[in-house]
C-alpha cells in the first residue's frame, strides 16, 4: 500500500490534500461523459492521481481527425471503441485503479443508471442533448457538475450544483436546440485550448473530491487562448428551484412554441385524419407502437428518411421520456413540417387504449 502511495507523494506534499485527501481521491468514484478532446485528458490527470474508480462513457469510434487533440488515441487506434482503447491506456498508466467502460451514448436509456453511484460527473460533451440529461441527473441524485466547452480559440468551465447551488439550465436554460449549437467539427478547435480546459476540470475534480469546495461553484471561468486572456463571470449561485424539473417541456422555433402533448390533447389531435405519430425511437426499443397512423423513423436517420413522411401530415413526434422528439420537433419545423406537438411514452399511458389510437 505505502509503496503504490510513493507515486502520489508530490500532490500530498500540498497542505489541502495530504494522505486524507489522497485517501479521498481512491476513494472517489468519477463519470467522464465524452472522450474526445476534453475527456481523454481529463481521464488521464484523474487516472494518474489515483481517483479510485473513473466510469467512460462514449459510443463512438476513433477517428483520424480526432488524433490532434484527443491525446490518448494514436493511428493504430482508428476505427476502434474509444472507451475500449482508453480503457487499455489508463490501466497502463495506472493498474491501482478501477477503469469502467460503457460504449453507449450518454442518453435517454442509460443516463440514471450511469450517475446514479458516482461522486462527481465531468461533462466533456458537445451535444446539447447530453448535457441537459447530465444536468437532470445531477439534479436527481444532487451530484456536482464539472462543466467544460469549447469554441474556436475559446474555452469554458464551471461547477454547478456544489451543495445546492445553480445548476447548468439555472444558468443556460434549456431553449438552446443542438442544431444551433456548432461544434468542433464545424468550428475547428486547437488540441492545447482543450488540454487546457480539461487540465482545469481535472483539477477541479480532484479539488472536490480532496475537500468538498471549489472556487468555481457561481463562476464561469473563460480562456480566450489567442489573445492569452482569461475572465469570469459570476452568476446567481442559487438554483431557480428546489425541485427536480422534467428534462423538458417546450421549445421555442422562430416565435412559434411546440409543445409536450398531455394524454388528452394527444387523443384530442388523434381525431385528426391527417396526424401522423412518429417514433424516433432506435428500432430495438420496447415497446413498439405498431398501429395505423405510426411511422418509425429515429432520430439519428431523420435527416436522410424524411422525404418518406407524407407532406400533407400533421406530425407528432414521440419518444421514450421526450427528449428526443423535442429535438425531432425542432428539425421537422425547420424543414417545413406541420409538428403539432411531442409526446413522451412514459408520461402517460394512453399509448395502450386502443381507443386511444382509432
């Protein structure tokens, strides 16, 4: 045991870690959301400290143009599971500690499961989806959020929901659609920025998990790296309510709200002829809705399977708990569909009654 600890021995030299600190980081249990310019670093500086378990979430594949800023991946890489190539990295940097790997998106499915028996949530994502379900999970089990983005020669990061305080739509909100939202690959990005930013999560995280605080909790702290010039911004810490909120409820499109179809306004459109209900669910997802009336085509293949949907329809877009159709909505609107609404499958069960779909 003493001998493993030599490796940690300068971060103990520091008053405000030592061997309890260093007790608590072994301790510690971590989720990285993304592993790509953000979170292969941060898993490593978190690895190398000895936090004692780190969970990887990421259901993609390196890529070539990946490589000048995700830094635990190299050619021979490409093609492969980067949760499963970071695994086999960060044991080798460090075999004293626990690596647990999900190759799944972080997502509607998962995302409870995956945060529910961690300590702190590192979010290194780019889409906007997954980093409102890492606000909603955090918010359900009352975890920190280290946040971190990046934009051009820009770079972002904040601590939300330390002990209560502000959480990331507290600050944000939740009207922001993932299609307005560039990223790195329509932007580019420059590899030290997001060094640079995840170095700062990383130390973040370790100072939570050493000591409980961070100067970051009612701070976002901003790096513009081309002109070498940080600033901060403080915001109200406190959250705009005690309570869990649902992930979503409308959205707003060009002055026009689509909003969450209640059970009785979904039967009331249903009477409708030209309503046509579409489940953007992956194919594999239980239960199937295999009625008249019911189209599937998923989220992921709506850009290039839409010319399929009659022009003529009124759609409603649904989901298991909403999130997804709120963003299929969104795309149908801006390519010039009718969207009367989105409905979520668990909200209530009027999915069933036959009555209901006649």
């Amino acid at each position: 045991m003493m001998n493993d600890l030599m490796r940690y021995r300068r971060q103990m030299l520091l008053p405000e870690i030592g061997w309890e600190g260093q007790q608590r980081l072994m301790q510690g249990h971590v989720l990285i959301v993304g592993l790509g310019g953000l979170g292969c670093p941060v898993a490593q500086y978190l690895a190398a400290a000895g936090v004692g378990t780190l969970r990887l979430v990421d259901g993609d594949e390196v890529q070539e143009e990946n490589l000048h800023r995700q830094i635990l991946f190299g050619d021979a890489d490409v093609g492969k599971s980067k949760v499963e190539v970071a695994r086999e990295r960060l044991c080798r940097l460090n075999p004293h500690i626990t690596i647990e790997v999900v190759d799944a998106y972080f997502d509607e499915t998962n995302f409870e499961a995956l945060a529910r028996d961690v300590d702190v949530v590192v979010d290194c994502t780019d889409r906007f989806d997954a980093r409102l379900l890492i606000d909603h999970a955090c918010r359900l089990y009352d975890l920190p959020h280290v946040y971190g983005a990046l934009y051009r020669w820009q770079g972002q990061c904040s601590v939300f929901g330390l002990r209560g305080g502000a959480r990331y739509v507290d600050v944000f909100g939740t009207q922001v659609c993932s299609a307005e939202v560039p990223t790195c690959a329509e932007t580019g990005i420059l590899g030290p920025l997001a060094g640079l930013v995840a170095s700062v999560q990383a130390g973040e995280v370790l100072r939570l998990l050493a000591t409980g605080n961070s100067p970051l909790a009612g701070v976002l702290w901003i790096y513009d790296l081309w002109r070498h010039r940080p600033s901060q911004i403080r915001y109200n810490h406190r959250p705009i309510t005690g309570n869990v909120p649902p992930v979503e409820k409308s959205i707003q499109i060009e002055g026009k709200r689509v909003k969450q179809l209640t059970g009785q306004s979904l039967k009331e459109v249903l009477s409708d002829g030209r309503v046509l209900l579409l489940d953007v669910r992956q194919p594999d997802e239980l239960p199937r809705v295999e009625r008249s009336g019911v189209m599937a085509i998923s989220l992921g293949e709506l850009p290039h399977k839409h010319h399929f949907i009659p022009e003529d329809k009124k759609i409603v877009p649904f989901c298991r708990k909403g999130l997804r159709a709120q963003w299929a909505a969104q795309w149908l609107v801006e390519a010039g569909y009718e969207v009367l609404g989105y409905f979520a499958l668990e909200s209530e069960n009027v999915w069933f009654d036959e009555a209901s779909m006649d």
